[in-house]
C-alpha cells in the first residue's frame, strides 16, 4: 500500500514536531551558509555590548570626578569621564547600527532560502501527502516560517545575546568590587532567567501550541474557502461556509485570550524579580556607603547597571516568549526539511527516452494508503503505439490512478510499468513527466479550454477509428 507521513494540524498523531535541538541545527545550517556576513555581525554586535557593559564604570568615575569639586584635577577628570561615556555613546550606536547593516542582507537571503526550500520541499512529497492536507494550511504553515526565522533571529542577535553577555559582565564586574552585592545580582538574575524559562516551558507552552494551531486553521479555512467560491456560489452555501468560518475564528480568538494572559501573568512574577532587584542593589550599596565603603560614584554605578540590567532582563523575558513562538511556527518546515519523500530518482536514474509510446502495465499491485482492499491486483495492460484507449468504470475504480501510475506519481507495490521498454521507476521523474501530455478535464473549466480539449481529441480519433475500451474496477 502506499504510505505517506500526515502533517495534517486537523488529525490527532500526525503532526510531526521538530525539536529544540532540530530547529537549532536548522538555524545554523542557514547562520553558516553565510560566513563573511555572520563574522562581521557577531563582530559588530560585540563592540556595541562591550560599550554598553562599560557605561556604568564611566558614569561612577565622572560622578567620583565631580564630587571632588572644581579643581584643576578634578576638571580633568571631569573632562576625561565626560569623553569616554561620549565616546562609548557613539561606539554603542554605530556598532548596533553598522551591524544591522550588515544583518538586513543577511536575514533576507536566509529567509529567501527557507521559503524556496520549504517549497522545494513540499513538492518533493507525494501525491498521497497533498491529498491528507489542506493546501491552505500548508501554504500558511511555509509562509509563516520566514517570519518565524525573523522573529527567531532578530530575537537571539539583537536581544538575547548582548541581554546574556550584559547581564553575566555586570555581575562579574560587580562581585569583583563588592562581593555580596554581586553575588545578590548573580542570584537574582538565574531566578529571573529560571522564571522565564519554567514560565514558557510549562506554563505557557501548550496554550501557545493550540493558538498557534489555530492560527493555521484560519489560513487554512480562508484559503479553501476562497479557492472553492465557486461551488460555494453553485449550492447557494454562502451562509453555511460563512458560519463555518465564524467558528473556526471563534476558536482562534479563545485561545488568544488565554495565551495572552498567561503571558501576562508570566510578567507580573518577572517585574516582581526586577522590583526586588532594584530595591536590593540600590539598598546594599547605600549600605555600604553608609560603612565608608561607597563613594557617590558607586551609588550611580548601582542605579546605572539596574537600568541597564533591567532593561536586558525585561527584553529577557518577553524575547524568551516570543523565541519559543518563533520556534513553534518554524517546527513545520523543519520537519519538512527532515521528512523523506516517497517517490525519489534512484542513484543511477537517467533521462527517459522518448520512442513511439508503447505502455506496458506487467502485473501491477496497488493500493492507496488506509484502503480496504488494493486498487490494482496483479493487473497488466499494453497499450500499442498510437493506440487510443479510454478506461471506463465507476468512480473509485483506478482511472484517474492509472494515469498517475503512468506518470509515476505513486510508485507500485508490485509488478512494473514500462513506457517504451523503460521502466519508470529507473527514469528521472522530470525527464518522464515533462514527456507525458496530459490534457485534464475539470468541471470548473472554461469554455473555450473545453472546446480546444474536444478538437484535440476529435485529431487524435478519438471518435472513431482505433478506438479500444478497457474496463477498470477494484481487484482489477
């Protein structure tokens, strides 16, 4: 029987998910196509996150400097703390924003590569695999991961990495000049990270599985609909596919609502961790100004790396939502990318050679996945060199697969098909297929196709002359 891998949101079991460590080589795999590109942002991005780091040391020593008043040396010190903190301003802002510069080309390309590869992909797989999902949700789940490569990207360079670079560079500096003050921010900042994982991990994963879910549902349902207005409009079912679709947007919005406020509520034990990071920082450090042990620089030193620590920790904690959120909506690509397709060129496949057009179907077995019974028995058939032949039966009986068969759509469970001596299956299947003419009749077609499609036919003798009828049916 022929078999194929269900990727279907819609069937309990048949999604196939990607993991953490998949999607990760994923990345890479595009990250290291480009190396030039990746050095220079990895470069650029460094420079901007050493200068940030550095912004709270030079804030102490200009406060230290005005603090002593204004003297000869403590106007040069006053000068000297005032070009560094400028200096580290502009290297900040040029480094972030050359390395942008160099990102932009860099994501494009990388999005570019996984839509058509995604694409690539999904064409790879069999006629048994489109026919188990809806094209809609396809294309929505495809289209959505170069969005979700973007969010996944710029999530991790602009925000997750300087926020962890930031965040263990403060801590270590600060544990260095005072110990219990840093060791206070070190454990304060892994309850923080430890919230924000366990919070997504287990706490707002599967709400985000179902909304994501239904956001393909959506995509799906509109994109059907759309393509099938006419036999909509044929039926008069406007209405029916009206409230159909109203109900699939309700679910939709359910499960919104409760993603959103899980996200929310994850937030509210995240401010509090900062709130107590604030107060505690700025608490110790008064404290030891109070012992002697503090200038009046320490004490901005304190309140300039709580506003930048806060600032990373709070982009920290949203980003980790939105990273698992880009992971979930790139899950289906990736998958794709790792899925095996069923019908593949053999190694040593080569071009099909066209001859007269003798078919041979030598005691063919087949049968669709999921079926009772098999279509085709031990079935053969010649069809000679410019014979015509129709295949009558009733619906279900292996017309349609027939000609599939031919084409090499579905490949056989036993027996052989050859087309002019040459089996199908030892040909490269664009060489075969881009040798086959096919003309098919669909209801929706337009008339004047219809009429080309009858005076093709009425050329080739169709009504008379060499004409054989060859009945179908299951068990044939």
């Amino acid at each position: 029987m022929s078999d194929s891998y269900d990727f279907d949101d819609e069937k309990e079991g048949g999604q196939r998910e990607a993991k953490f460590a998949q999607v990760a080589a994923f990345m890479w795999k595009h990250w290291s196509s480009q190396p030039g590109k990746l050095a220079m942002v990895g470069l650029l991005f460094g420079l901007a996150i050493v200068a940030d780091l550095s912004m709270p040391f030079a804030s102490k020593h200009l406060v230290d400097a005005l603090t002593a008043g204004p003297t000869a040396e403590g106007q040069q010190a006053a000068a000297w703390g005032y070009g560094v903190l400028a200096l580290l301003a502009l290297a900040f802002y040029m480094a972030r924003n050359t390395g942008v510069r160099f990102h932009i080309p860099f994501a494009s390309k990388n999005m570019e590569r996984i839509v058509t590869d995604g694409f690539r992909d999904v064409q790879r797989f069999s006629s048994d695999w489109h026919a188990d999902n809806f094209a809609g949700a396809t294309v929505r789940r495809v289209s959505r991961a170069m969005n979700a490569y973007d969010v996944i990207s710029d999530t991790l360079v602009w925000f997750m990495i300087p926020a962890i670079a930031v965040l263990i560079g403060v801590t270590v500096l600060t544990f260095v000049q005072w110990p219990v003050i840093g060791a206070f921010t070190g454990a304060t900042i892994v309850v923080f990270l430890a919230v924000a994982y366990l919070s997504s991990r287990f706490y707002v994963a599967e709400p985000l599985k179902r909304y994501i879910k239904a956001d393909t549902a959506i995509g799906a349902a509109l994109a059907d609909a759309v393509s099938s207005n006419a036999t909509v409009k044929a039926f008069g079912a406007e209405a029916r596919e009206q409230a159909r679709f109203d109900g699939v947007v309700r679910i939709w919005t359910k499960e919104a609502n409760e993603t959103w406020s899980r996200f929310t509520n994850a937030w509210v034990i995240q401010n509090i961790l900062l709130w107590i990071l604030q107060v505690g920082l700025l608490g110790l450090v008064l404290l030891e100004w109070s012992a002697g042990r503090a200038t009046a620089g320490d004490a901005v030193f304190a309140i300039t790396s709580f506003l930048l620590v806060s600032g990373y920790l709070r982009t920290l904690g949203e980003n980790v939502q939105n990273l698992q959120k880009g992971i979930a909506d790139i899950e289906d690509v990736v998958a794709y990318a790792m899925e095996q397709a069923e019908v593949v060129d053999r190694a040593d496949a080569r071009a099909f050679a066209p001859g007269d057009g003798h078919i041979a179907f030598v005691q063919v077995s087949f049968g669709y996945k999921k079926a009772a019974a098999a279509l085709y028995s031990d079935f053969s058939l010649e069809i000679a060199a410019g014979e015509t032949v129709a295949l009558v039966g009733p619906t279900g009986s292996g017309k349609s697969t027939f000609v599939k068969l031919v084409q090499r759509l579905y490949d056989v469970d036993a027996g052989a098909i050859r087309i002019d001596g040459q089996d199908v299956r030892d040909m490269t299947q664009a060489s075969l297929r881009q040798s086959i003419a096919l003309v098919p009749q669909r209801s929706g077609a337009i008339s004047p196709f219809v009429a080309r499609e009858h005076r093709l036919c009425a050329a080739r003798g169709v009504a008379g002359g060499n004409y054989r009828r060859r009945q179908t049916g299951a068990g044939a």
